[in-house]
C-alpha cells in the first residue's frame, strides 16, 4: 500500500521539479544512488520497470527507503498494461509512470487514489489521459515531440494541465531553464544525471551534487 497520498506525491513533484528515473540490477548500487539523490534534495524518485525482476528489488527498496529516506516518495516507471500496475500498487508503489497512455492502467490505480501518469504525444492523449482521471500526464519523448515549445501550445487550450516531461532533459541551466518556462510541473531525468561511469566509480557524492545544482537551477528559473 502506497505510504503518501494522491495530493502528497503531486506536491512534492510540484515543489521540487524533477523525478529521477533510475534502475539498477544491483540493489546496493540502487540503494546508494537513491541516497545519493536524497542528499541532494529529491524527495520523488521512479524506479523503472525495465530489467529481470524488477519488482522483486522494488519491494525490497520500498521497505529499505521507509527507514533510511522516510521522506521520499518511491513510484514506479515504464509501466505498461494494468496487472504490471497491479504488481507494483501491491508493492507499495506511490505513483505509476509509463511511456504510453493505457487506459485499463487508470481505474487500477483510481481505486487506491495513487497517481497514474501516462505517456502521451499529442494534446488528444493528453486530453484522454485527463479525462482517465490522470491529474499529471507526461510528455515523452519530450525532445522529439516538440521540446519547451509543444508544452507551452499545448498550456494553451489545456491551461489545467500539470505537465512532466521525460527525454532530452538535462541537469544544465539552459535544458532546466527552458522547460520550466514553458510551464512544466516537473521534469523525469535518468541517464544524463546518472552517467554511466559515474556509477560505475561509485561516485555517489557526485550525484549528489548534481542534484543540489539541478534543483538549484530549476528554483531559480521558477523566480
């Protein structure tokens, strides 16, 4: 059973801007770049569905960061049809992510009022996805959608929408600057803050201060 409520995990996406979005085979290297991460101020983190046994780790890292990250709220991603939601709700996943809209995920996760935000590349998904009962729907690929440009049309007709996007964000000023001005509740970032040989060295504080400067620059481009 999911730990924060509906209204919880779309605030601290809000009042923090930016879900890493992170797996691992290993769940010491998991355990490490999610504390990392913690350090560094993120306070929502998705752990993506996307490796052999996958949820078995999930539901060892959901018991784990109730304890040494209480305050962190650990969802699921690259979720993609409604008994894959299922498995991770029962996990106690706080939110699901995928990279499409599947409208049997919605009413799985509308019954135990956990978030569900679907991928979507046009403004009829979003507009579907909304009318789901998804109260934030995710831009992916970002990048070859349309960029900052496609969410600031989109805020147009859809001026209601609370916007993730997911996919050609990066923890530099100008990438973060840009999409929160377009009007972005929040950004999903994975590979560009987790760069392979920086996990492959175990350089946790780096990653920790990555973090630090990403959410610094999105805070200031909020002002």
């Amino acid at each position: 059973m999911a730990r924060f409520n509906k209204v919880e995990v779309i605030t601290a996406m809000r009042d923090t801007g930016m879900v890493p979005v992170f797996f691992n085979s290993d769940i010491d290297v998991c355990k490490n770049v999610i504390k990392a991460c913690y350090a560094g101020g993120v306070r929502v983190f998705e752990f993506t569905n996307r490796g052999d046994f996958a949820h078995e780790l999930f539901g060892e890292l959901v018991k784990w960061a109730a304890k040494a990250c209480p305050e962190l709220i650990l969802g699921a991603g690259t979720v993609i049809d409604a008994p894959t939601a299922a498995l991770y709700l029962q996990l106690g996943a706080n939110f699901i992510v995928g990279p499409n809209f599947n409208p049997e995920i919605a009413p799985v996760c509308n019954r135990r009022l956990v978030p569900y935000s679907p991928g979507c590349g046009s403004v009829s998904e979003m507009s579907d996805a909304q009318a789901a009962g998804c109260d934030v729907t995710k831009v992916f690929p970002a990048g070859n959608v349309g960029g900052p440009s496609f969410v600031k049309n989109v805020l147009g007709p859809l001026r209601w929408s609370n916007i993730m996007v997911t996919g050609a964000v990066s923890p530099d000023e100008e990438n973060l600057t840009g999409w929160i001005k377009a009007g972005v509740l929040c950004v999903g970032m994975g590979s560009k803050l987790f760069p392979k040989e920086v996990i492959a060295a175990g350089n946790w504080q780096a990653i920790t201060d990555k973090c630090v400067e990403a959410l610094g620059y999105i805070a200031k481009a909020r002002k």
